[in-house]
C-alpha cells in the first residue's frame, strides 16, 4: 500500500517489528512521533504488570500504534474510500481518525505483525471499541496517559485512581471526562458504541 504514496521513504527492514517501525517513522521526519510511540509503549508494558497482559506485546502495540502518521490525512481518506472501508461521519470529517485502522494495517502487511493482541489494539487505540478486550483498554489508555503534548494530561489523577480499580473504569473515566469537558468534536461510531457500553457498567 505504501506504493500508493510517492512521498514516504521505506528504508531496509529487519524484520524486527519494533526497530523497522523506529527506523520508518525517523526515516520521514516523524522524531515526535516516535518519542510518543516509546512514551506509549512504556506506559503499556506497566499496564501489563499490573493486569497480567503479555508485556513484549504490550510494547509492540505502543510502538506501532501511530506508525501510519507518515500519510497525510487527506491521502488516508482517499486510501480508505478507494478500499471501499466502511467510513463513519468523523472519519469524513476528520480523516487522521483513520490512522489507527491503517497503523494496524501497516503493522500487519509491512511490519509482519500477525498476534491480534497486537493488531486489535492499534486498531482501535484512539477510539476504542464495544467488546474491547484488555489488551485494546491498556493501549487505549497509555495512549491517553502518555499523550504527545506538553505536561501532564489535565485528567492524569482521575484515571490513575480509576485504574486502581480495573481497566474499564479507566477507559470510562476518561471518556466521561472528554465528553463532560466538550472535547470530541465528532464523535466516532466506535466510541460511542464503546462508552455505551462501558456506561451500562459505571454510570450511577
């Protein structure tokens, strides 16, 4: 697919998942992005300590799951419509959604990844999903947890504490909390269905 788009440098693969995917994101000019990825995959690899998910995997996930930030929106858009993938009204409105469907993808068809604990999640880590398991929770929340701006993530302390009691009441309080604060501009049909979900178990 990479073919498609004359302006990504694909450089030597290893066939070590991890280092090709660095070396990729380095290779076009994304130093900030892979600074992120590393941040998310050591705050995965703690969250598979601390709820007995496979911690190799777990790091594997954080690094890949942004590896797609090399296609420019607008390309990820005209990609997916020509694949003829299901597109809801944010992924049209904001088209850079797409790149944790196309990450996955990249993860699978470039980077030789196959174990669905690593591809489930990276699918879904900016979203989530209804029925995610833990291993889609955990990304999802390392990615919120080491987010790619300046300074601590104003809702740090309340998902902290809620991951003292379980993964789904992270994700729960974190999605609360964007939604509360007005801060989903669009909402995605998968978060939606996601928090309906997670709703049903927290919400008093």
């Amino acid at each position: 697919m990479l073919e498609r788009f004359d302006y990504i440098r694909i450089p030597p693969l290893t066939g070590e998942a991890e280092a090709d995917a660095l070396a990729f994101l380095m290779a076009n000019g994304k130093p900030n992005t892979a600074r992120h990825v590393r941040n998310v995959a050591r705050q995965n690899e703690e969250l598979a300590r601390r709820f007995a998910l496979d911690a190799p995997l777990c790091r594997l996930s954080g690094i890949l799951h942004d590896v797609s930030a090399v296609i420019r929106p607008r390309d990820m858009l005209a990609f997916a419509r020509a694949e003829g993938w299901p597109l809801c009204r944010a992924e049209e409105q904001y088209p850079f959604l797409l790149h944790q469907r196309l990450s996955a993808l990249l993860a699978r068809d470039v980077f030789g990844v196959t174990d669905q604990r690593v591809l489930s999640p990276v699918s879904c880590h900016t979203t989530l999903k209804p029925g995610a398991d833990k291993y889609d929770m955990a990304l999802f929340i390392s990615d919120k947890l080491a987010w790619d701006q300046e300074g601590e993530p104003p809702f740090y302390e309340e998902v902290e504490k809620a991951l003292s009691h379980s993964l789904e009441r992270a994700c729960y309080t974190y999605m609360a909390y964007m939604i509360e604060n007005g801060k989903v501009l669009c909402p995605h049909d998968r978060w939606t269905a996601a928090f309906a979900g997670l709703t049903s178990l927290f919400a008093s």
